[in-house]
C-alpha cells in the first residue's frame, strides 16, 4: 500500500506541475520516472511515449498507465492514472467554482497568456530529450523531418503517417536482413 502511495504522488505531483499536460509533461515524467526513481529505462521511456501517443487518450493517462502497469501491473496503473489525473480534476473543479467570474479580468487574462509561451518551451524541450534518446540519424532523421512537413504542411492524418512508417520500418528491415546473408 505504501508503494502505491508513493507512485500516487509521484504522478500527482508531476500533475499538477505540468500546466498544459501531454507533451509539456514529457520532461517531467522523464525525469521523475528515468532518473529519480528509475522504473524505466531511458529506451523503455521513449518506447512508452511512442505507444501513448499512438494509443487513443489522452498522453498523460496513456504514458502513465503504461509505466504503473510496468511497475506494478494494474494496481500501479490505477494509481499512477489517478495520481496525474486528479491535480487536473481539482483545478479545473476550482477554476469552475471560483475562476469563471474573473474570465474576462484582465490580469487573468494576460496570466494565461504569459504561460502559453511557457508550455511551448517545454514542448521543445521534451521534443528534443525525444529526438536526441531515439537515435534518429543520418538517414533516419528524415523519417520525423518528413512526418513534421506531411502533418504541419499537408495536415495529414497522424494515422496514415504512423501506418506508412510502420510499413517503411519492416520493409526497411526485411530488405536489411537479406543483405547481411
């Protein structure tokens, strides 16, 4: 039980210190999960997020039950989901009750406004830990430079482009295995 606690608020804490959540919590669930406490590995981390963002859901939840049911099946995935849920659940509760009058003050305002910039930062940040622990390079590196373009350019479908790599990777393989014999 104590154990459960313990990854309870370990991703409460990373909840409610993520404003903005998904990608803006990558840094800090790295850091919480990889180097503090060491329940993933650094591939096993990278491999997680690869998965969450693929499955349906929200990242955040995603990633999280992934690493609570890797350390300790469906109990830690309970607890881990719950943990960085709730500060999320509880804010947006006190924001409903108290906050909503003041939606049109312009401190308010200009206090969402600063934060925006913030949330982007750490969505640079943690799309750099991600390139920089994947390995992509040389010729790989074009892989999530051309997913970029087909996505931000020609708005295409995530799906299609995650299908088309899947695909490529096992051609890419299929073809490498023949060359080695």
């Amino acid at each position: 039980m104590k154990e459960l606690f313990k990854y309870f608020m370990t991703f409460f804490k990373i909840g409610f210190f993520t404003i903005g959540g998904g990608y803006a919590m990558i840094p800090i669930l790295e850091k919480e999960v990889v180097d503090n406490n060491k329940w993933l590995t650094q591939e096993e981390f990278v491999d997680t997020i690869a998965i969450a963002q693929s499955a349906p859901g929200a990242l955040a939840i995603n990633a999280c039950i992934f690493i609570g049911n890797k350390i300790k099946k469906i109990s830690g995935a309970i607890a881990c989901a719950l943990g960085v849920a709730m500060p999320s659940f509880l804010i947006i509760l006190t924001i409903a009750k108290f906050v909503y009058g003041f939606r049109d003050n312009i401190i308010v305002s200009k206090v969402f406004e600063g934060l925006t910039p913030a949330v982007v930062g750490l969505i640079g940040a943690s799309l750099y830990s991600l390139v920089k622990s994947s390995g992509a390079k040389g010729k790989l590196f074009i892989v999530p430079v051309l997913a970029f373009i087909a996505i931000g350019i020609f708005n295409i479908n995530p799906i299609f482009i995650l299908l088309v790599a899947a695909i490529g990777s096992i051609l890419l393989h299929k073809y490498s295995e023949k060359e080695e014999y």
